[in-house]
C-alpha cells in the first residue's frame, strides 16, 4: 500500500509537468509563427530582396511596428486634377492630418484648377506644421504625353514617373500617393519603413491585390510584364536620391519605349511602367507589407491580406466603382472612408506639442488679435467671429465659366442649409452664370453634393460655381461669404442679390442690354438698382412681366420690399415713379439705403465686420456712394422675396438687446472709419447716420 498522501503529490507533479509542456508549446508556436510563410496571394518572386532580420519576408503583412522618428519632416507627393480629385485629395489629408504626430511637407503636382482650389483652401486651413509646395502638372505633360494611355486617369496617372526630376534635387526621400487612398494609421510609421532598404533598393512597393498581371482574367488579356502579381503604385516610397543616380528617366522611358513596340497602350497608366521595370530589375523594389495598400478593385484579392479589418493601414478604393466594390469587409472601410469625408476639418487645427514648427502665414496676428479680448466684454461673440478665418473651399464642384463677353453679369449671393431649396427655382429663373457661397459644415457639404447630383436642374449647369464656407462659430459671417463669392465671379459685372429672391425671368438678358446701353463699360462708375418686391403667399405666380407685377401689386399679393418693417431700407428706390418710368432715373444715396444693385466686378468689398443680422448690405451701398458710384434705378428689373422662417439671428437680434447694443457699437465703428477714410466728405454720412435707427 503506498502512503497516505502520495497520489496528492503525484498529481501536483503531473500538473507542474503539463504547465511546462503547455508553455514549451507556445513558446515553439511562436517560433513556427514568426517563421510562418507569408499569407495566401503574396507570390514569391525570383530575384526578392533578402529577408529581415529574424527572417520575415518584406511584403508578409503583419510587421514588427516601427518607431515613428521624433519630429522628422515627413515629405508627401500627390499628383491632383480637376475639380473632384480637389474634394478626394481634402479626405485624404483629413486621415493624414488625423493620426499623424510628425509635420508634413505637401508636395502637389496639379494642374490650374486644383491648384486654385487647394491654395485657398490651405491657406485659409491654417493647418499648423503643414508646408505645401504646388508643382505646374501643364509644364509636366509634355514628358508624358507621347505614352499611350486607357486608365480613366489620363495623362496626369502617369505623372509619377517624372516625380524624381519635378521634386525639388535635395529631396532625397518622398511618400507618393493617389487621391482615393485612405490612411488608418499614422503616417510616420510608414515612412519608417524607408529604414528597411538595401543598398540598392529605391523603391517600395505593396504587391498588386489581383490577378491582373497573371493575365488569365478573360481571354486575350494581354497585362504589360510584371514579377509575379506585379506591384500596385497607389502608395509608394520612393528613395529620389537613388533613382537620380540609377538614371530613372532614360531607364522607364527605355522601358515604355520598348513594351510599347507590342501593347497598344498602358491600362494602368504608371503601375505598368513601374512593373515593367521592375521585371528587369528586380533588385529595385522593397515589397512593402500588404496592410499600406489594401486595394479593394474590381477583381481584389485583398482579402488574403488580413485577417481583421482593424489590421489595415492604408485603404485603396482602387476601382471607377470607388466605394461600390465587393468586399466582406467593405462597409468597415466605407464607414472609415466616410467618417473622413465628413469630419470637422476645424478640429484638425491643432498644434504639435514637443515639435514646433512656424506657424501658417496670418496665425500669429490672428493669435495676439484674439488674446487681446476681452471675455467679460458683452460684445465678445462678434468680435471673436469677426476674427474667426473660415476654410474656404471655392468652385466646390465642377465649373465650366461661361466665354468672356463685354457685358455679361454674375449672380453672386450666399445661403445655408436651409435655403438649399431656392437652388432649382433660382436656377430657372436666372440662366446666366452664378457664384454661390455656400456655409456649411463638412457633413453638410456631402449632404449638397449628393443634392446636386440628383437634381435634374441643378445638374444641368455647369456656369453655377459653389464656394464652400464651412461653418464656424454662432454667428452666421454674412459679408464674408459675400465676399468669397463676389471675389470668384469672372464676368465684367456683378448682380449682388440674395437667395431667397428671384429675379425676373428676362433679367439676365434685360441687365446685359442695360449695361450696353449706358455704355458702362467706358469707365462710368454706376450702380444699377434693380427693385425689389416680395410676397407673403408660399404660392405664387410669378408675374412675366412688369405690367403683370404691377397688377399684383395693385391687388395686394406683392407688396414694396420689406414696406410693413422697415420701409427705409429702400424707399429711396422711389416706387411711384418707378411705376411710370420708361428709362432709368437717378435717385440719391440716403441713411439706412440698401438696395440690390448691379456693379463692376472690382467694386468695393462688403465689410466683414459685420456678422449676423443686421446693417450688413447698409454699409456696402455707403462705400459705393462714398467711392462715387451714380444710382440708376432700371425701369424694367424686378425681383421679388418669397417668404420663409426667420433665420437664428434675425431671432436673436429680435429678442436680445445685448445683440443690438453689439451691433450699435460696430456701426460706431464703422462711422469712425468712414471719417478716418473719406474725411470732409464723409460728413453727409456721419450726420446723417449718427442716431440709432434700428436693423437694416
């Protein structure tokens, strides 16, 4: 019999024992792990570049994470076109901007529409520790033109080739990137990635997600040679040190000149150039890890690359079919893709503790500006809105501007979301060109393309450009959006209007031959008012003609503009006589005047001091007549105000007298300018405007 006790202690040795081979277990499944060969649809190439240290191959996707560098400059290529590839480049810097802790050298190779957009969108960002360097694609084209190319990108998806000559000489390394990417990382962890390069190696890589370069996708598929799967160029690093060196330019244009004597064309614009090359010389690539450039295209295999949609890197919705492709894990990625597109790009101003960096041009003014008010001041909402600087994205959607004539006038006005639906009416009403301000948030900005989109009417045109002003603060920047929109207009003339007014249907063209007419064009500095009417019925018919207005009129379905609350605003305009007048009519400026008018484009800018409601148009028509712009009253114009909700700040002005006592203490202001400015000759002004008279 053995002793008592001695099972007890036969069992404890057994479960010490099984613990040991449990973590003997793990410990050696670590080790095949680490030693595991890369996933399903990473080839193997003949000629690969030698393993990592402790022998994980380059292009395996589940990387030992780097160490960002500490501050470093990190440089971006990114070659950008047109008015749609301006709004994809925006998300995409979103995502950068979001997780990045380095600043960034922006190096933009556009053509002259994005680089206008993207210049004022920028500059007005005022993203700390953000450089953007702005490349002229039109000088590029030339050295690309002479390639044959099917890819929807046209020329400007083969202006990666000529980056190692376009980009500044000492620039030694850049991160090159296509518009529809999407980071989920911080770029600095693949810009680490440099540190893994050979000797020889000058460009890195992510392999192609499909079977494209295997050429066995339909019969006589005929892909441009690759090694193995090829490589996908929607993000590379390229060393541009090396490349000069190697010779790149005679080297790819050897290679397209060659492939080009049997293909008719490239099908993927640069990436088979890229690949091309590569097959020759394998030595140059760096098979980057498959998570930087997860492609969901039309015949992706991108599903090999990981296993959970947490894993990813970078997103590449490298498909015309953009985020309408198929992959399990598609509404993962489009949620990401949106939550871009639509986020706050205000909240993206902030600064980089422990790398300082100069500020944006205008931050530090702006700052000291800011730091001088004072919070306890009643009035400190205006003022801090008054120095509040909106980002601006202009010509927001595709443009085409109407051909130069000598007489032609623009529609400028601004609206918000809420009077989105005075668009398509506006739209049939007045058939000449517009410049639209729009303030708006950056989910409500998606909200009005979409609208656009499927507006039969609003679609249509292509002489409409809209010039997003995203919001911020509580008040709403009235003459700033003006002012963005006026400044975008591109005919001699201006017709300063607001959009919950619609114009006579024959005024474009009854405003061209007025301008004609009085010969406007010789230097004669006029402003033509156009009178304004309005009604209080949500159904109307709009009259034709000047004699059917004047029938309504008389009936009491129109009244005179605003006749009930404030008829000063534009009893100068002299409606009795413009009853009966045959030719236009002089009338003189008088306090608190505020018509719509007609003006050379270079006319005096709105004040933008002036936000929320209130005496904003008021302050324009002095300028004009203090500059000494004549008023001529144009007998056959009309327009007439259909009737809505009062807006947040006609509310508030109504039922806060701090608001009003704000807005008395800038129209003070305003005179001491106007005396500063005008001298003597402001004297009419500063009698006439000294007592308060209430809104305009």
């Amino acid at each position: 019999m053995l002793p008592r006790g001695r099972p007890r202690a036969l069992g404890a040795a057994a479960l010490l024992l099984l613990l040991l081979l449990l973590i003997g277990f793990l410990l050696f499944r670590g080790d095949l792990d680490y030693e595991r060969p890369r996933p399903r649809g990473t080839a193997a190439f003949d000629g690969d570049p030698p393993a990592d240290p402790g022998g994980r191959n380059g292009s395996d996707c589940t990387p030992p994470r780097p160490r960002p560098p500490k501050c470093e400059l990190l440089q971006v290529a990114i070659v950008c076109a047109g008015h749609n590839s301006s709004r994809d480049v925006i998300t995409l810097v979103k995502s950068m901007l979001f997780y990045r802790k380095n600043p960034l050298h922006l190096h933009l190779v556009t053509d002259a529409v994005a680089r206008n957009i993207l210049e004022t969108l920028f500059h007005t960002w005022m993203v700390p520790a953000v450089r953007i360097s702005f490349y002229n694609a039109d000088e590029l084209k030339p050295q690309v033109s002479w390639i044959p190319n099917k890819h929807y990108s046209g020329l400007y998806g083969l202006m990666k080739l000529v980056l190692p000559s376009a980009l500044p000489p000492d620039l030694a390394r850049v991160i090159v990137l296509d518009t529809d990417v999407t980071f989920a990382s911080n770029i600095a962890e693949l810009w680490a990635l440099f540190a893994h390069f050979s000797d020889k190696q000058v460009i890195g890589l992510v392999e192609n997600q499909s079977d494209w370069y295997l050429g066995n996708l339909w019969r006589n598929h005929r892909p441009w040679p690759a090694l193995g799967r090829g490589f996908n160029t929607g993000v590379i690093l390229l060393r541009l040190d090396r490349l000069r060196q190697a010779g790149w330019e005679q080297m790819w244009k050897l290679t397209a000149t060659r492939e080009l004597l049997t293909l008719p064309a490239t099908s993927l614009a640069d990436q088979d150039i890229f690949n091309a090359i590569i097959k020759e010389h394998p030595w140059l690539v760096r098979p980057l890890p498959c998570v930087w450039n997860v492609q969901l295209s039309d015949h992706t295999l991108a599903e090999r690359c990981y296993s959970e949609a947490s894993d990813l890197k970078v997103i590449h919705w490298n498909s015309p079919k953009k985020l309408r492709v198929k992959n399990k894990h598609v509404e993962s990625f489009r949620n990401l893709y949106l939550t871009f597109l639509e986020y706050d790009g205000n909240l993206l101003r902030r600064e980089l503790f422990g790398c300082p960096r100069p500020p944006p041009p205008g931050a530090e003014q702006l700052q000291r500006a800011l730091a001088q008010l004072d919070e306890e001041d009643a009035c400190f909402e205006f003022r801090r809105q008054q120095l509040t600087v909106h980002r601006v994205h202009i010509t927001f959607l595709p443009h085409k501007p109407p051909p130069p004539q000598p007489h032609d006038v623009t529609l400028v006005a601004q609206l918000s979301m809420d009077r989105l639906q005075m668009l398509e009416a506006l739209c049939r009403h007045w058939p000449g060109p517009m410049s639209l301000a729009l303030y708006l948030t950056d989910a409500e900005a998606q909200q009005f393309l979409r609208f656009v989109e499927t507006s039969v009417v609003l679609s249509a045109r292509q002489d409409v450009a809209y010039h997003v002003v995203y919001r911020e603060g509580p008040l709403y920047p009235i003459n700033q959006l003006r002012n963005v929109a006026l400044a975008q207009a591109l005919t001699p003339y201006v017709f300063l209007s607001d959009i919950d007014f619609l114009p006579a249907y024959s005024l474009y063209d009854y405003l061209r031959a007025s301008i004609k007419q009085l010969e406007l064009g010789s230097g004669q500095k006029a402003a033509l008012v156009v009178p304004a009417f309005e009604t209080l019925h949500y159904r109307f018919s709009f009259p034709s003609s000047k004699a059917e207005l004047l029938a309504l009129l008389d009936a009491g379905s129109l009244h005179t503009f605003r006749y009930h609350e404030w008829p000063r605003g534009h009893a100068p305009t002299d409606y009795a006589r413009w009853r009966e007048a045959q030719a236009p009519y002089h009338v003189q400026w008088a306090a608190d005047y505020e018509p719509y008018v007609v003006v050379p484009r270079d006319c005096p800018r709105y004040d933008p001091r002036f936000v929320g409601f209130g005496w904003n148009k008021v302050a324009h028509v002095v300028e004009l007549d203090a500059q000494e712009y004549e008023l001529l009253v144009l007998p056959e114009a009309f327009i007439i105000h259909l009737p809505h909700a009062p807006s947040l700040d006609i509310s508030r002005f109504r039922s806060s007298p701090t608001y009003r006592d704000c807005l008395q203490a800038l129209k003070d202001e305003f005179h001491q300018d106007l005396s500063r400015h005008y001298g003597a000759a402001a004297l009419k002004y500063l009698t006439a405007l000294q007592q308060p008279r209430g809104p305009a």
